[in-house]
C-alpha cells in the first residue's frame, strides 16, 4: 500500500450519466427550499449553480452528498441511490477550510486515507507528491494557522482529492478569500482540473467564478429554489482567466445569467 | 511571566545597564515577602498587646514552634491525606472520562442519565461522608469515595460539553471522507474537545 502511486487513481467507470436528480422537492418543515430540481450530469463534466443566498443551492449539494436525503424525488450517482452510498461516492469540500488546527497541512490533507484505515505514515507518504505538484512543497509540515488563506484552501482541496472519489461537489469553495487570491484560486483549481479531470457540481454566488471553472451554469431562482436557466460555457484551455474573463462571449453569458437572476 | 518581567526591566532608556540578577529577583520577589514579614510581624505583637490567651490564638512563633516538635507526625500524615487526594482524583478522572463519553455515545443514556447527574449535584458532600464511612470504615478508602465524588462532575460535564460542542461541519466534512463514527471521535471529537475536558480536570483539582 506504500507510496508507489504518485497520483489518487479512480477507478473507471463507463462514461455517460455521472449524477442524476430527478423531480427534487425539499422541505424543511414549512420552508420549502427546492422544487422540482432536475439535472443530469455526465462524468467528468463540471456543473456550476448560481443562486442568490438562500435558494438552497447549499441544500441542493448536501442532498447529492447524501448528508439529506430529499422530501421527494430520486438522486443517483451511478448506480447508488441511498443516503449512504451516495455518501461513499462524494468528496465534499466547504466553503470555510475547516482544516483541523492540531494537525499539519499533509496531516490534513491525509485525513481521508486515515478514514478508511490507511496508516498514518503511508497516508503522509502517499500524499506528498501532490503538495509538490500543487505548488504546496515545503509546507507540509506548517500547522493551518501558519498557512495563507488561499494555501489553506488548497490543502482543503487536496484533502478532498485524497478521498480518491470521482465527484467533487464544492460549496462556495472561495467564498471566504479576498478578490485577489481568488483569481488565483479559480486559475490554479482550473489548471488542477484540467490535469485531473472529476466530476464537478461548483456552487457559488460567484457568477464569474461559475462562467469560468464550468461547462454548464445552473442559476436558480430565490427561495424556492428552481433552476430557471441553464447556460453552456467551456472556454477553450489555453486561454488564461483574463483572456476569457474580457472576452465578449463572456460577457454575453454574464449578461443572461445576471438577467435570469434578476439583478 | 518572566517575559512580562524582563519587558518592564528593560525600558525604552537605552542606555540604562540591564538589572543584575540578584537586583530582578529582589524586586520580583522582595514586596510579596515584606508583607508576608510584615502580617507576621503585627500578628505576634498584637497578641503580646492585647494579651490573647494562645488556646484562642497562637501567635506564629508558638505555631512554628509546635510545628517543630510535630515535624514527623505532621509530615506522616499529609502524606496520607495527599495519598488519599490523589487516588480519589484519578478515580475521578477515570470514571469523569468513561462516564462521559457513555453519554456522549448513547443519546438514551445521556436523556436518562444526565439531568439526574445534575440533579444529584444538590446533595451536599458532608451529608453522604457519614456514610462513606459507615459502609467502606475508617481507613483510606472513604476518604478517597468522598474525594471521587467531590472531583468527578466537572471532569463529566467537561468532557460532554467538549465533545458535543464540534462543529457540526466538521462532522459533515469528515464524513464525505469516508469517516465511520469512531473516525470521526478519534480524529475530530476527542482532540478537539481535550481543551474542555483539561479545563474540567483542573476545575477538579482545585
């Protein structure tokens, strides 16, 4: 089990439909937070959804997650259904780091292989090369409180890499970092996805952020939530975010989604 | 607090020679032990004045005296009741600790257990120490129940409020990733809640 691989393998699926949702309702008591969601993703397809604070956007990742499970409706991924083997097929990662002080960033970052029995040493070992690889060497070592907001956040991604599952769902994951370091994030979490593809569902308030990390923005409407427009994007790869961020398609597409969000 | 100290000796005056040790020690300690002379002091002639009889109050010289001639037996027996302090408080850190994470760990448990735990917080330890002895004698052994008793509801509620005080995001967190219950305790409950759970030992010993 030692530190022979340099890089989390997935084990290979049959292409096609990664996540389905169909007809989603979601009640919390009286509140209504979903109605009627419907989505199909197909693996290594990245998904973003819009939504103004409180359209249950955050509900909607928890319910793929399988940390809910829907008032009504049908969620699978794959060929998993229930709550908990939904649970076994997501990597989650939040918008706040929520990198456990009393460990190192590689500690951290290990936390999922040490979940499902791997020893500590030979998690360390197998995670190191990703520090390396995601401009993180020499700092495996620091505590969280010595690292930068932005590095903290990359090493919540890594921890969410390292639990080797094929669907990323990624809750405002920049939200809490200034504009700057953002930029920075999305250009590095791209350049990351590019070299290894996952499936993705991106929620953010962020419509840049959506238009430019994913191929398709969901935006859904305030509370209840639905989704009332979809948009295509995908930016061809060689472009850098400036290019694509001043391009005119993107415009365009910043233009629809803003209108379907009203603002 | 020796930082602190060493700050306030060495001011913004440059030039100044830093304090020698013995000079640091001296303003360190020299004013607590004035007025522990001092206190001393007033009391002895106080008594001498007023004329106290010493069965009403002994003045510290007679004290330190009697303390004196007492030596071996004094010494002999706080070394008992430090004997007995220390057994009764590891009891109580042990039973504080498994206790609390039974309650932690089942919510019928901490529904049945807990308010009763509270509850019995209102018995007064001298009512129960007859007791003690009637049941368990005079030797070292009631002492320590009394003890164990006296120090094992903080450890209990310290480690409760420690470990059900998590983040719930971070249980979340940790079970997309694959973290089964005892994960999730070993790795994010328990050292997270080790601060509360010190706190509640230290809230004991005292």
């Amino acid at each position: 089990m030692a530190g022979a691989r340099a890089w989390p393998t997935v084990t290979a699926v049959t292409p096609t439909t990664a996540i389905e949702l169909r007809a989603v309702h979601q009640r919390f008591g009286e509140v209504v937070a979903l109605v009627d969601v419907n989505l199909t993703i197909d693996r290594h397809e990245r998904v973003g959804i819009v939504g103004p604070s409180g359209c249950g956007k955050s509900t909607l990742l928890s319910a793929i997650a399988g940390l809910i499970q829907p008032t009504e409706g049908t969620i699978a991924i794959e060929d998993a259904i229930t709550r908990d083997e939904r649970l076994r097929r997501c990597a989650l990662m939040p918008q706040r780091d929520l990198l456990l002080p009393w460990r190192t960033a590689i500690d951290n970052a290990a936390i999922a292989l040490e979940n499902r029995g791997v020893r500590r040493r030979d998690a360390r070992e197998r995670t190191r090369p990703l520090f390396e690889r995601f401009g993180l060497a020499r700092f495996e070592e620091r505590t969280p409180a010595e690292l930068s907001g932005g590095m903290r956040q990359r090493v919540a991604f890594l921890r969410t890499l390292m639990a080797e599952k094929d669907i990323l769902l990624l809750d405002e994951p920049f939200a809490a970092l200034d504009s700057i370091t953002r930029s920075g994030m999305q250009e590095w979490l791209l350049t990351a996805l590019h070299q290894e593809p996952r499936t993705v569902v991106l929620v953010t308030h962020d419509v840049d952020e959506a238009l430019l990390l994913t191929q398709r923005v969901m935006v859904m409407s305030a509370r209840p939530g639905r989704v009332v427009r979809t948009l295509e994007t995908d930016f061809p790869r060689d472009r850098s975010r400036r290019e694509i961020v001043t391009s005119s398609e993107f415009t365009t597409l910043k233009e629809a989604a803003l209108e379907a969000l009203e603002l | 607090m020796s930082k602190v100290m060493s700050d306030q000796a060495t001011p913004d005056v440059a030039q100044e020679r830093p304090p020698s040790n013995a000079r640091r020690i001296l303003q360190r300690f020299g004013p607590p032990a004035l007025v522990v002379v001092l206190t001393f002091a007033v009391w002895e002639i106080v008594i001498k004045i007023l004329d106290v009889p010493t069965y009403i109050w002994a003045p510290p010289s007679l004290i330190a005296q009697t303390i004196q001639e007492n030596f071996g037996d004094l010494i002999g027996h706080t070394g008992i009741t430090l004997m007995e302090t220390l057994v009764g408080f590891f009891f109580a850190v042990a039973a504080g600790l498994a206790f609390g994470l039974l309650l932690h760990f089942s919510t019928w448990a901490k529904r049945s257990l807990y308010p009763l735990l509270i509850a019995s917080q209102s018995i007064p330890t001298v009512v129960l120490a007859p007791v003690f002895v009637l049941v368990l004698g005079f030797g070292l052994w009631p002492k320590v129940a009394v003890v164990t008793l006296f120090c094992f509801f903080p450890v209990v509620v310290g480690t409760i409020d420690g470990l059900s005080s998590v983040d719930s995001e971070y249980i979340r967190m940790m079970l997309t990733l694959d973290a089964t219950r005892m994960g999730i305790f070993r790795r994010v409950e328990f050292p997270a809640a080790l601060p509360q759970i010190f706190t509640g030992t230290r809230v004991a010993a005292t």
